[in-house]
C-alpha cells in the first residue's frame, strides 16, 4: 500500500518566516524563525553540499508489519537527486516497488497493479524521496511556518508547516535538543484516487560518512504502524542500470497506459462498456441469506486470502464478490474471491475458478457498502434503456481497503456485468 514525497531540482525560499512569540522548551523568550530552525536543522545533518550533491545512495533492511508471517525485506537505491527505485519484498505476497525518473513516478502494488504519475501529481514522492536522501530543506520546500511547540514521544519539539511550491502541504516536528527531525506527518496519493495520511517517526540517529541517518523509521498509516530497520546505508557506492531502472512491468506500462491500475472517479455512477481478459482466481462459494451479506464476507475473505497465502500464489488483483442468480432474492448464490497469476493447488472451501473475459457494463460505486444496492439499480436501468442483455452474474472489485480508509464515503468498489454481444443489424 502503500505508498510518500519529495520535490525535484532546487526550489529557492520564496520569504522568511518570523512567527509570533511562541513559549518555548527554555522559557518565554520569543521563539525563533522557521527558516533559522531548518538551517540548523540542516547544519546538524551534515555538510549541506555535500548533501545537495550524492553521487548515490543504498539503503537495505527489514520491516515489521502486523500480521505479516513472511521475512519483509526492502531496498532503496538512489543515483543523483531525480532516479530511485524502492522494492520491498513480501515472500509469499509478492513484491511491491516505487520508484522515480526525471520525468515520472510509480509504484506497484500485486493487488492494485501499477500506478504511473506525471508532471505535479508526483511530487509527494519525489520529496519523500529526497528527504531519504538528507536532501537540503531548501530543495523540497518554497516556505515554512512554525506552529507551535510540541512533544513527541517525550521530546520538545518545534511544529513547522511546510509549504511546497506545488502539491500537498506537510508538517515537520524538529527536535529542539538534537535539531533533528524526529517526525514528518504527510499524504501520499492512494493508488485508486485521493490521498491517505501518514506519520513518519525517526529513531536511531546514526553518522554515516559525515552525515546522520535514522536507522529506525516508524511509519503510522490509519491506526496501523510499520517498523522499517536499517542495516546498512552506503554512499556513493558504483550503482548499476538494473539496481535503478523501472522494472519491465512498470515500463510496459510506462509506454501502454491501458496497462496501469484503475483510477477511481471521485463520482460514481456513470456507464461504460469494456472488455475484460478472464482472471484465474481462488475463491470461496456459497448460499448466504441477503441480509447477511457483510457477516459471510468477512469469513469467507479472509480465508481466501489464508487459503492464497498458503498456495504460495501471488495475487493479481483485488478482492471481489460476485453474484451468481438474482440479486432480489432472499437468499443469495455469492462468490468471495482473489485474482492470482497462476493455477495452484488448494485446500478446504477455497477453490480455483475464473471470471470470466468479454464485455462488461461498468460502473463506479463511491461510498458505504450499505449503498450498493442503489448503484447496482442504477446499473440495470441503464442496461435496460440501452437495451444491453446480461450474460451472467456481476461482481464487486473493492479497491479500497477499509483497515486504510476508515472514511465510508471515500470507498471506492468498481462493479462489473457481463454483458451479450449487441446482434448485428441485417441488411434491409
């Protein structure tokens, strides 16, 4: 998931930022201006151009994330200040990277594909990027303001917003005794449209050639915290092309958009006909009564993701239903499913089966499950009015991940209905 920034080229201080008086951690003398708390800032980090000027840069270690049973590895490699490629490996899960080109950004994720940014849309993660690197605050940011003072995990701190020439804004937490930074709160673009928040805590300041990295960084998204553990960081090290180069996956879809993951439009409810490949999927089926809908999900998708897990299958996709039947009945024929690349063997309820390729009404459902009913209604009207036949069973994708997103009206689930070819008009 994930998914964070950092400004390209250097961006210079467009005003200094004098605040009022502020109490600070030594008394009631005024406090000082946001630009003379960054320059120190920047003084205790090292030689700023020495900094502005890394040749490259490799950082490898391990994460620790909740639930995950699998070794997590990750690698983030940088040469000058514009290319990186970060990839963390999940074992079992697959592999997810993110990385940046002069020109673009990405990342890929094995459940939601590949996101491909462009122009201001990459410029989060072009300045988190450049703040991994212990690139200068004056690169990243046109001006800053300090907030208040604040503690952080038992340190006093000075609160800074950090305004960027374009893109999101983003706040800095420096410590008042190290003049390090001790905590970053930034948004990241999500993958499937808008942003989520995210906090970046910094531990374990350690020197590195003459500049100071934290080799511990805990990273809080919605309540979830991920632990990344640095064990080795290098500088100016011989980098080759493959350490650097998007991988083949993310240039195929660097050079053929159709290849990129869904975008999720912030309405739903508009219309389209598509054709879809057929998928490879494990999945879990059976007869649930309709107001018991949610309750069977949440059984019947976690075993399939237990039961994909175990297969060693990497997934392809996001989680589904589909509906096999009516949907005005009281009890209905559902299908509880995740895309994988390849046939494997399973065991108990899970199974291999398929949905199915060929054309497709599409559409977008934008807030609470509770709702879909009204879009799926909206769906078979457009049907009829366009006189479209259906050719089996629909299914939901759910793009959003609720343990993420805990905003209902920000939940995206695109809902797709086989349809009949339309017969080809006689000649009169």
């Amino acid at each position: 998931m994930l998914s964070s920034v950092v400004f390209l080229g250097s961006i210079a201080l467009a005003a200094s930022c004098f605040v009022g008086p502020f109490a600070s951690a030594r008394g009631d003398e005024p406090a000082p201006s946001a630009e003379s708390i960054l320059d120190r800032m920047d003084e205790a980090c090292g030689d700023v151009s020495r900094r502005a000027n890394l040749k490259s840069l490799r950082m490898t270690g391990g994460l620790q994330a909740p639930g995950a049973g699998a070794k997590i590895t990750f690698t983030e490699v940088h040469v000058g200040t514009d290319r990186v490629l970060h990839t963390t490996a999940m074992g079992e899960f697959g592999s997810f990277t993110m990385g940046s080109t002069p020109t673009l950004s990405w990342s890929t994720d094995p459940a939601l594909g590949i996101t491909i940014r462009e122009g201001d849309e990459q410029l989060g993660v072009v300045r988190w990027f450049a703040f991994n690197r212990r690139a200068p605050w004056r690169t990243l940011y046109a001006e800053a303001e300090l907030v208040g003072v604040e503690d952080v995990d038992g340190d006093d701190c000075w609160k800074l917003r950090m305004n960027p020439k374009a893109g999101t804004d983003a706040t800095w937490y420096v410590d008042q005794a190290t003049h390090l930074p001790r905590k970053i709160d930034v948004k990241v673009p999500n993958p499937t449209g808008g942003d989520v928040a995210m906090s970046w805590l910094f531990e374990d300041w350690k020197d590195v050639d003459g500049i100071p990295f934290p080799y511990v960084k805990k990273m809080a998204v919605m309540g979830v915290e991920m632990v990344y553990r640095y064990t080795s960081i290098e500088l100016d090290v011989d980098v080759a092309p493959a350490e650097i180069d998007p991988p083949a996956d993310v240039q195929a879809a660097i050079d053929d958009p159709k290849l990129r993951s869904r975008i999720a439009p912030e309405k739903g409810g508009d219309v389209t006909i598509e054709s879809v490949e057929p998928q490879v999927v494990v999945s879990v089926r059976a007869t649930v009564k309709a107001d018991e809908i949610s309750r069977q999900l949440a059984r019947m998708l976690p075993e399939v993701g237990g039961a994909v897990a175990q297969s060693g299958a990497e997934m392809t996709g996001p989680p589904f239903t589909r509906y096999h039947g009516g949907l005005d009945t009281p009890e209905l024929d559902i299908e509880a499913g995740i895309p994988v690349k390849r046939r494997v063997e399973t065991k108990g309820r899970a199974v291999l089966s398929e949905l199915p390729g060929g054309k497709v009404a599409t559409t977008w459902h934008i807030g609470p499950y509770g709702e879909l009913p009204k879009t799926y209604a909206l769906l078979q009207a457009w049907m009829k009015e366009h006189a479209v036949e259906s050719a089996g069973g629909p299914w939901e994708i759910y793009w959003t991940d609720p343990g993420l997103e805990p905003d209902p009206l920000k939940w995206r689930t695109q809902i797709l209905w086989p349809i009949k070819d339309a017969p080809a008009k006689r000649d009169s």
